[in-house]
C-alpha cells in the first residue's frame, strides 16, 4: 500500500471534493472560492466539477457570507462558508457570535447551526497588518462555538471530516 503526502491546501481540497461527493447538502461559499478557486487555491476546480449552485462565488461581504450561511444551516444544509483572511471575519462577529454560536439555546434546542467557517489565519505569508491576525482566542471564549486549528495535513484532513457530522457551529 502506498500513502500520498499532502500539503495543508491538498489536504482541505481533498476533504472538500469528500463532502461535496457524499453529501448533496454540502455546500461552499465565499468570495473567489468558485472560478478562482479561493486566495489560497484550496477550492481549486470543486465549482467545475460541482457547478455554482454548489460551489458559490459570493460577494465581499463577510457579514453576508455567515449570515447566508447561517440560513442555509437553518434550512437543512450544511454550508461551509470561507472569509479569505480571519482579519476580516470581525465584520460578521455579531452573526458568528449573537447569532450562529447561541441559536440552539435561544431556541431551547429546536435549532442548530451545523456549519464550518472556514478561514486562514496568522502569519507566514508577509501579508502585514491586514492579512496575518490570529483572532482564534475570540472565539475559543464563546458558548455554542467550536474552534480547531490543525497544525498538520493530516490534522486539517482529519478534523475536517469530523467537522462534518458535527451539529453546532465550528470556525
């Protein structure tokens, strides 16, 4: 038997194409995630080979990324949403926070929000003050919201997957 070594993108990408191919209710958005396939090529031809009501190409608007896919959770999907840097996930922090991570208690467990927000974070890119935050301890500290951060390929592959079984939000 042999085993394939992958790097963190093709191991994400690989777990991507996973989910699309299993569950007709996964779905992808984000800004440049389709045709492009996303800033760091990690959905790279998953819109070709699923089409765009799959794979969505949204506008730049972080706060409309949660807040769609919030709806679409709400609505029996199971969307996995992608901000390009976690600095700009600040600007949909009351959809993460007020509404995705505490709708199954304010709803006395008759909802739940099973997304995985994707986004990368922290330095190694030179991408200055804009492009290299680590916000992740924001919101280790919130009720209702998991946070993992895979240090490996094998880690991110992993997790991800699990992440998909998963019934509450997860960043």
């Amino acid at each position: 038997m042999t085993s394939k070594q992958l790097n963190m993108v093709q191991a994400i990408n690989s777990t991507l194409d996973y989910a699309l191919s299993k569950n007709d209710s996964v779905v992808l958005l984000g800004e440049d995630i389709g045709r492009a396939g996303g800033v760091f090529r990690v959905t790279e031809g998953l819109q070709a080979k699923y089409g765009s009501d799959r794979v969505i190409d949204t506008p730049l608007v972080e706060l409309g990324i949660v807040g769609m896919a919030i709806g679409m959770a709400l609505n029996g999907m199971r969307p996995i949403p992608e901000i390009q840097f976690q600095d700009f996930i600040f600007t949909a922090f009351d959809q993460i926070i007020n509404q995705a991570a505490k709708l199954r208690y304010r709803s006395g467990g008759q909802f739940n929000v099973p997304m995985i927000l994707r986004t990368p974070y922290g330095g190694g890119i030179k991408g200055g003050i804009y492009h290299s935050q680590s916000g992740e301890a924001y919101f280790a500290h919130t009720a209702g919201l998991t946070v993992i951060s895979p240090s490996s390929a094998y880690d991110a592959k992993g997790l991800l997957i699990s992440a998909l079984e998963y019934e509450d939000p997860i960043i």
